[in-house]
C-alpha cells in the first residue's frame, strides 16, 4: 500500500499483486480514489491517523480504518484536520465523531504528525540518473540472454521474454539466422538436421526438455562428445520401445514443421484470441485449485519444484519410481 501514494493521475502508475503472482492491479488515481475514498497524496495521512504494525507505524490509537477515512476524507491533511480541530472543534461532531474520539484526537497529534512523517516516501532522494542515449528494447541482445537461459536451465523463459519483445517492439523479433553447422566443441562439428534429429529423440526420451540445446543433450548423457550422447540417447529411445514413437510419429513431423516455420499456415485470428482467453482462464482457475491442495504457491511448470510439493510435502508414492537424468524423481505423465 505505501508505494500507492505515487500514483500521479496516468503518469504514474502502481501494480499490486491481488492473489500470487499473476493476479495483480493496475492503480491509477481514481483506483486508488475508489478504494480509499480519498487521493493517493493522502495516504499518508492515512498511515498517520490509522498506523501500520507491517511497518511498525503507531499512528493514533483508537483511530480505525473507517474514522481514519472519515477524517482524511472530510479535512484532507493531518495538519488541515488539527487547524480545524483547535478553532471549530464542533465540525467533528457534525461528521458523528463521539466527544471520547474528538479528545484522543486532541492527546495524540504529536503521534499522528510523526506517523504521517514516517509513511511518507521521499521523493527528494540524492539519486542521480541519465536515460541511456537507447532504448534497452533497441539495444537488447536475445543471444546473449538465450545462452544465460540455457545455462541456467530456464526452458521456457525465452520463448516468454521474445513474445514480450515482440508485443513491445510491434513486429517480430529478430534472432541470427542458424548456422549450418553447430560447434559443440572444438573437436566435433554437428550438422543442423543431426542436431534436429537427436534433440527430438531426448525430448521423446524425456518430456521435461521441451526445447533441448546441445548443452542439454550432453549433460543428459553425462558426456562430453556429441557422437557419444547420440547412442546414448537412442540406446535409450530402444530399451524403452519408443522407436516406432520416435521414427513414424514425432521425426516425420520435422518436415512439417518447417515447411509451416519457411511458408507460413493461415489462421482464423479472432478464434484463436478467444481461445487463448480462454485457456487462460481455465488455467488460472486450476492454478489456484492446485495451490490450495498443496497449501502454498509454486512454479507448476518446474518439475523440481512440483516434485518437491508431489513427494515431500503431499508423501506421494507411485509405484516403481522412475528418476529422471539429474537424480529427481519423475513428475512425467506416465509416472503420476
């Protein structure tokens, strides 16, 4: 609530988080009107009749949420409330304030004053700052911020951050053209349909990597040559009779996929929007169901962190438990 006082009409705004993450509020003055009853400039005086124990704000005592407004409401400012106070005393009885409040009031204005004083957020702070000679969205470098990604194992960050980019900049981003070959190491060369090929027998291996890069491939087989991680994993896609998944199924759609990424699929647009809309409802609505069984917020879309909320705190046992590459115990479909 503190931050709110900032809001000047539409030049500054406030985000609130209303439940979570992803549920907030956008505050411009008459929110924050429609809220409190009163301009976002008095909050705090607000603070300063009402107090804030979060902030270890005393204010005075006695004085509720519903007075607090009453007051702030009809005399504006702490100071304008007390001038009032000492020449027309009789104006807070006409507002329904009993004789026992008018002289709380009276006792406590040294309290209020230095609670209004301590919610009050400078804005006169010795902090210099210049805007860059470019916007961070002209100047921003996607492939730099795509290997910080896949180095920290953020999977589906990047796909977010390009759509954001996209929706801001209003046209597609621009990402370097891929290369014909990938250099895994200094030793081995990688052409771009073999890297297609084996990234798409790891992720029918293993779910969990949506979009595998080369690092991916090599740390899932725990080795350093290319050549080696692609036995490895189609070894694997053999041991567990996925081979007719992998060759008649999942590899006959790369052709095309690429053929819709280089010609491009007409779409109805509008059908599509109200879809996403709802989609997003309906998974809004089981985000909820799902963090009120587990009695806490999470990331669902971590396997680590859903595993720790299925296997730790929920004590779920499925049988034969299968651990994925890394040690943790599998949240794959199959498994729950």
């Amino acid at each position: 609530m503190d931050t709110l006082q900032l809001v000047d009409n539409d030049r500054v705004c406030v985000f609130t988080l209303r439940k979570g993450i992803s549920d907030t509020v956008l505050h411009n003055e008459k929110r924050v009107k429609e809220r409190f009853g009163f301009l976002p400039d008095k909050l705090p005086d607000y603070k300063g009749l009402r107090g804030d124990p979060s902030d270890n704000i005393i204010g005075v005592k006695g004085v509720g949420e519903k007075t607090a407004t009453t007051l702030i409401s009809k005399f504006g400012t702490i100071e304008n409330l007390y001038k009032v106070l000492k020449k027309n005393p009789e104006e807070f009885e006409k507002i329904g304030l009993s004789e026992r409040m008018i002289n709380i009031l009276k006792d406590n204005r040294e309290e209020a004053e230095f609670s209004k004083m301590l919610a009050t957020i400078r804005r006169d702070a010795p902090i210099k700052f210049v805007f860059p000679k470019e916007e961070w969205v002209k100047s921003f470098d996607m492939q730099s911020v795509d290997n910080l990604f896949a180095d920290l194992g953020f999977r589906t960050l990047g796909a977010r951050l390009k759509e954001t980019l996209r929706k801001l900049k209003g046209d597609p981003i621009e990402e370097k053209p891929s290369q014909n070959t990938l250099n895994i190491n200094t030793s081995t060369k990688v052409s771009e349909k073999e890297m297609e090929e084996v990234a798409l027998a790891l992720w029918v291996v293993d779910s969990n990597f949506t979009n595998p890069t080369e690092r991916d491939i090599l740390n899932f087989a725990r080795v350093k040559s290319f050549a080696e991680a692609k036995k490895i994993i189609f070894d694997e896609i053999k041991k567990r009779n996925l081979e007719f998944v992998y060759e008649e199924i999942e590899k006959p759609l790369i052709s095309v996929v690429k053929a819709m990424e280089d010609k491009g699929v007409k779409i109805e647009k509008k059908y599509l929007s109200k879809l996403s809309r709802d989609y997003h409802k309906e998974l809004k609505t089981r985000e909820s169901k799902i963090w009120k069984e587990a009695g806490a917020e999470f990331n669902i879309n971590s396997p680590k962190q859903l595993g720790v909320v299925l296997f730790e705190k929920l004590s779920l046992v499925t049988k034969n438990q299968k651990k994925t590459s890394t040690g943790m115990k599998s949240t794959r479909e199959s498994e729950l």
